[in-house]
C-alpha cells in the first residue's frame, strides 16, 4: 500500500477557545472529528494519509487546558501542557521529580517543547506495520504482522499480548501510575476522574485503542496527589540511542522506607505489553522486606513470571528484571544477563 507523504488529507480545521467549544465541535463531527494536542503523533498519521478525519479540531487554543496549579492536595497539570513545562516547573521538579525525570527522558527538545503530557499518555502505538498502513488487528483487520516467524518484534511485547503485541510507548504514563495520578475526563456525560492506570487499554479489552478515550472524550488534566512527596523515586529508561529514542522498557517507582525497610511502593514498567503495567504482586511482595541486592534480585524474577517473548524480543526480559531489580535494589551496576 502506498504511503503518501507529501500534501496531508483535506480536512477542516477548528481551532476552540474553550473546553465546552471543542466538545460541541466533537459531538458534531462524531467519528469523522480528530482531536490535535502538540500534533507529533497527529501530524503522522495524516501525512501518511493513514487516518483521514474531516475534521480536525486543534487543542492549542484552549488556556483553560493549560499551565500547572497548586491544589489543596498536590498539583493539578493541563492536558495541554508541554513536556518542556513539566521538566522546568519547580514544585515537580521539588516534590514530583519521578515525572520531571521522565518527561526530560522523552524524545528531543523539539519534541518536548511541542509535545504535551495529554498526547504523550494518550499517544497511539509506534509498530511500523500500524503506522504504515498495514491492515493488522489494531487496524481493524485479521493478521497481526509483528507476531509471525518473520516479523519484525524486536520492540514488540513481553506481557499480556492478545493478538495484537504492540507496547505502548510512553515515558510518562508509568512515572503519573506510579504517582497515583488521576485522570480528568470530559465525556458527552460530564466529567470523570479515573485513576491514571485505568485509562490504558489492553487488546484484550479493545484491540483498537490504546486508552479509555472514545468519540466525544477529551482529556483535560492531570491530578497528582501529595501522597508520595518524600518518597524515594526511581526512573529508567532504556532505549536503543540515548541521544533520542522510544523507550525499549522503562520503569518507574516511588518507594516510601522506613529506616531500610520498604514501607510501601508503587512500580510500573512500559513498553513491555499494550499498556503500562503496575507490578502489583512485584510490590505486595516487597512489602515490609529490608530494601537489598536480594530483595531486589527476587522481585525482579518476580516481575517477569510469565513474559512469553517473540522471534526477537527476549533481550526485553532480563532487561526488565533486571530494571526492576535495580529499583527495588537499588543496585546502580548494569546486569543484563
Ligand atoms: C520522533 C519522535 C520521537 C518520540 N519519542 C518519544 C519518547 O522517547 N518517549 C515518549 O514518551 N514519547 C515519544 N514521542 C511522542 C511524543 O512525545 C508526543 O508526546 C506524542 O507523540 C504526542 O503528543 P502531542 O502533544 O504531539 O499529541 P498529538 O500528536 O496531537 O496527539 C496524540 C494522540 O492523543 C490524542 N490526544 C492528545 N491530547 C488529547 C486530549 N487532551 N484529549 C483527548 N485526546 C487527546 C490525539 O487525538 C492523538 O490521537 C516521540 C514522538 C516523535 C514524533
Ligand atoms: S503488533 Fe499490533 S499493531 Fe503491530 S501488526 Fe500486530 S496487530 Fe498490528
């Protein structure tokens, strides 16, 4: 199939003031309306005439969705705000910097100074049959073309694959889980506020998307709560070229001790399955346990109980319990055998 990538689509292009203004134009155009945060995912898909909306309704606009706030408890984030915000604000970087870290990690300057944390959680799978057009599962069609004796997986998943095993490939989505951030959502019902977990989807639930968002849903902020201020955070990426590059895994945990000994955590790991993955038995199982090289080493065969690799992934899982190891270890030496 053709990929053009000279001249996008015609589409017609709304440009709201306001959040109430983008929902009727969304309500309007149902299914044939795109909603354009940053336009780094968005720009993709319509040069490559892939996705083709009729309309495109371009977020930029808004103020209301953005800028960062001090709330009553903890801080709340505007979908529309950029990464480069996130990485320069004070107070994240004070009392958050598990997602200062993260954000800094994504892609290029460019990319963080254009792109926004409402797109880069909400962003689509980065599996090139997808993205070129492919008529695989995601796409609506029958075949998945990563998952077959040939295909190209290297960057595909470990975890909880269901035909489709492509990763979702966001820096900060794990650093907002593991911060028990909640999601503020503007339905054609009103608004829901969800836990940050809950908004990614597995195949097993839609194979389609990639997040709870459906015609009509906008993503409006962020709300990260004070409960894990203090606590001791841990990010890690790794990726092919660190000068910029999708995550290969990456890991995020906020860890609360007493003396040595873990009092509580929250981990979450991405890029090893269709959505970030808290390791909840992984944190039961820390509980209460002196933070060390062995906790570590257990929790991290843990963690990997379970991962079922592809023709060219398998490196992905002693990369995982590996970085899980080290979160929880706290070990600093790389080990990847
Ligand atoms: C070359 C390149 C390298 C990259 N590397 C990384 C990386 O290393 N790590 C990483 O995490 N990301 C990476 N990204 C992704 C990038 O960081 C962007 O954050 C991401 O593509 C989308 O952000 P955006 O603001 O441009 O959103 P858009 O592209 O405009 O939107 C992305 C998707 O989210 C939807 N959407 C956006 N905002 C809302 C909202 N408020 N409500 C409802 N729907 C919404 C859009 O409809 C669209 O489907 C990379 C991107 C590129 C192009
Ligand atoms: S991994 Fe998913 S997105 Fe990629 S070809 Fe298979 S079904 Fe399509």
């Amino acid at each position: 199939m053709a990929v053009i990538r000279d001249v996008m689509p015609e589409f017609q292009l709304f440009q709201p003031a306001s959040v109430a203004d983008a929902q009727k134009l969304l309500e309007q155009h149902g299914p044939d309306a795109w909603v354009m945060a940053g336009g780094l995912d968005s720009f993709d898909w319509l040069k490559d005439r892939i996705k083709k909306p009729k309309a495109l309704v371009d977020l930029s606009g808004i103020e209301e969705l953005r800028g960062i706030r001090t709330t009553g408890d903890g801080i709340e984030i505007g979908a529309m705000t950029t990464l480069t915000e996130i990485v320069r604000h004070p107070e994240i970087k004070e009392k958050y910097s598990l997602l200062s870290q993260a954000a800094e990690l994504v892609a290029s300057p460019q990319i963080r100074n254009q792109g926004t944390v409402g797109g880069n959680v909400s962003q689509d799978a980065r599996c090139w049959y997808y993205r070129a057009g492919w008529p695989c599962y995601r796409a609506g069609g029958n075949i998945c073309y990563a998952d077959t004796p040939v295909g190209r997986n290297r960057e595909h998943a470990i975890l909880h694959a269901e035909r489709c095993v492509a990763v979702n490939p966001s820096d900060t989505a794990p650093a907002l889980i593991a911060l028990d951030a909640k999601f503020v959502l503007r339905t054609p019902k009103g608004e829901q506020v969800i836990n940050a977990e809950d908004y990614f989807l597995g195949p097993d639930i839609d194979i389609t998307r990639m997040n709870i968002l459906q015609h009509g849903f906008l993503l409006t902020a962020i709300r990260i709560p004070s409960t894990w201020v203090g606590a001791q955070f841990y990010f890690e990426k790794l990726r092919d070229r660190n000068v910029w590059d999708f995550p290969l895994v990456n890991i995020a945990s906020a860890m609360k001790l007493s003396g040595n000994t873990i009092q509580d955590i929250r981990i979450v790991v991405n890029a090893v399955a269709a959505r970030p993955l808290r390791l909840k038995a992984v944190e039961d199982s820390v509980r209460g346990k002196e933070r060390s090289a062995a906790t570590g080493e257990a929790a991290g065969k843990l963690a990997v109980q379970g991962a079922v690799p592809l023709q060219f992934n398998a490196y992905k899982i002693p990369l995982m319990r590996n970085l899980v190891k080290r979160a929880i270890g706290g070990v600093q030496e790389a080990t990847w055998a």
